[in-house]
C-alpha cells in the first residue's frame, strides 16, 4: 500500500464526499463549456450529469438549469392558443404547469382524434421498426407472431411522418414545455414503440423496471396514446412527485442510474402516489420523467405509444440531428420561424 492509499483512509468521509462532488463537478462545467464549443457531450461530462444528479438527489441539475434558461427566454405567449388539446387561455396553462411542477406530470381531457390515430396505427404496422438485442435490422411487426418484447421506430422515419411533424408544430404543447422548463425549448425527438405481450416478466430492455431518465439536464415529455391501454396490455406508470430534488431515496440513488424492482421502490412512498395511466385510443399526458415511471408488463395484445421530448439544452446523450427529407411548407415555416424549436433538425433545402 502507498503513502497516497495509507493517507486516504484517515480522510473524513464527509471529505471525500466533497472532494468527489468537486470532482464532478470540475468535470460537468468544463464538460459544458466544450459543449457550447462544439456541440458536443464528452461521455465523462455525461456521467458527471448522472452522478451530480445521484450525488444532490436532483438539486445540482435544477440549479444548472436556471442558469442555462437566462441564455434563451422564452417567447411570452399574451393570448389563447388552439391546439391538439384545446383551446388554451393563461389560466390553463398556469394550471398546467402548476400540475408539472406538483406531481411531474398532468393528464389532459382532450385526445387525438380516431382519424390521427388510425393513421398512425397503419403507419406503424406498415413500417420496419427495430428489435433487441442487437437492434440492427428493421422488421416490421405482425401482431400475430411477436418477435420482441418492444419494437423501436428510427427517429427520422417518425419526424418525416406529416401526422407527426402536424403534432410536432402544436402551439399548445410547445407552450406547456416552454413554461414547464422556463426557456424556448428544443425539439429533441419524437420517439414511437410497439410494446408486446412476448416476454411475460418485467423487461429491462421495454423499460418495465422503475427508472428515472436522465438524457438532459432538463425536459419535458407528452405521451400519446396510439390504441387504448388498459391493465391488460401495459400502461404507463409513475410516481407521483418522485421528480422533485431531495424526493428520491438515498439509498436508492447510491444504485446510481439503475433499474428497481417494484417490492424495493414501493415502501418508500405512499400508495396513493403510484399513478397508472390507462386510457382509449388518442390519450395525452406530459411527464417530467426524472419521475420514478416504468411500463407495466402486458398480459395481452400490443400498445403503441407516441413520445415527443422537449428539452431546455442538448447537452447531455450524444445524438444526431433529426433529418428532414420530407418537410411541408407549413412545417419548414413554422422550423423558420421558431429556430430554437429545430435546433435540433437538419431540413432539406428547397
């Protein structure tokens, strides 16, 4: 043993908490700063994110962000807005985001329409998607005879579908992520799923374990429901709150960024904070899904969900930009008029 190793044994541990803090700490700010510079997230600044995160149960990514939001203020939105869910006043919105900032999460009344979802039942069925464990080829999926427990659409299959690219330009949902997380937000990516009936036990790989994510420093997610979810076939679940700083259990987040079986989650939190979201076909509800949240395991049948992420920076996961080969007018409009919204999309040229 060295003088360094004999030397570390009579630190506090209070100490070497902080001297690993600093540490991390060192490593997110200058890992940051790069980002600024190149646009990209080294994989030790990524990790610092997760382990500052563990390390302040969410306090240090909540104090990050008010400063990343002073670079980009939102637009102020003085009127109602109209879209997927309605006509929107002021009012609605501030009940919104109170709901967000409460609980992590809020359910709307208003749905997608049969037609919306018709169409983007028949696209999924109609388009290859990928499969674990390797996820390298593209299949496409046959309700009768299941391959996997999941299916994953590419992202730029999704965000040149005109449906979605319709759903992406909604005034109302950009508005609910603007004020959820206090800047113009980023359109980070539309993600879509099968989830199947094939493997019976909770997957890891279909996110059927609770976790919380950790892509960004912050976002905001809206869930759109494809076909109806009942307990059958694998709703959404969440903890109510589990998103706020200081709301996770320490012992949970020495684990780091792992995946927690039901029986050793539960006795920290009051059964009436487990939410499961069932719905019909068209369903939405946004999340902040730092929210301890999994997918029940299905017992039948298959459910498709839309996922939109919106996000205050893209320092964090390491992705390529979304590329746009088959834009509408109206969506390349809307992209040049709201340039920190497709930041993140590379469109075709004229």
């Amino acid at each position: 043993m060295n003088v360094k190793s004999i030397a570390a044994k009579f630190i506090p541990a209070k100490i070497k908490k902080a001297i690993k803090f600093k540490k991390q700490e060192q490593i997110f700010v200058a890992g940051y700063q790069t980002f600024l510079q190149t646009g990209k997230t080294s994989h030790e600044a990524y990790m610092s994110i997760i382990n500052l995160y563990c390390a302040t149960n969410g306090t240090y990514s909540e104090q990050f962000n008010s400063k990343i939001k002073l670079t980009n203020p939102p637009v102020v939105i003085s009127g109602n807005l109209q879209g997927v869910i309605g006509n929107y006043s002021l009012v609605d919105f501030e009940k919104v985001n109170t709901e967000l900032n409460k609980n992590g999460y809020s359910h709307f009344d208003k749905k997608l329409s049969k037609e919306v979802c018709d169409k983007l039942y028949n696209f999924a069925l109609k388009t290859s998607a990928r499969i674990p464990p390797s996820y390298n080829e593209k299949i496409t999926y046959n309700p009768e005879k299941p391959l996997a427990e999941i299916y994953r659409f590419d992202l730029n299959d999704l965000a040149n579908n005109p449906d979605i690219q319709q759903l992406m330009m909604d005034p109302v949902l950009l508005n609910i992520a603007r004020n959820y997380l206090g800047c113009e937000p980023i359109f980070d990516f539309p993600a879509m799923w099968w989830s199947t009936a094939f493997q019976k036990q909770a997957s890891s790989e279909a996110a059927q374990l609770y976790h919380f994510d950790m892509d960004r420093v912050k976002w905001l997610k809206m869930f759109f429901y494809i076909n109806d979810v009942t307990m059958e076939n694998g709703p959404h679940c969440y903890i109510q709150g589990s998103h706020l700083p200081d709301a996770k259990p320490a012992e949970m987040l020495k684990r780091g960024y792992e995946r927690i079986p039901d029986e050793e989650l539960h006795p920290y939190y009051k059964p009436e904070d487990v939410k499961i979201v069932c719905g019909d076909a068209g369903a939405i509800f946004a999340g902040d899904t730092k929210c301890w949240h999994k997918g029940i395991p299905l017992k039948k049948g298959h459910r498709l969900v839309l996922e939109f992420e919106y996000t205050s920076s893209m320092f964090g996961t390491n992705t390529q930009k979304l590329e746009i080969e088959n834009c509408s007018k109206e969506f390349r409009e809307f992209c040049n008029a709201n340039k920190v919204f497709a930041g993140n999309m590379n469109l075709k040229k004229d």
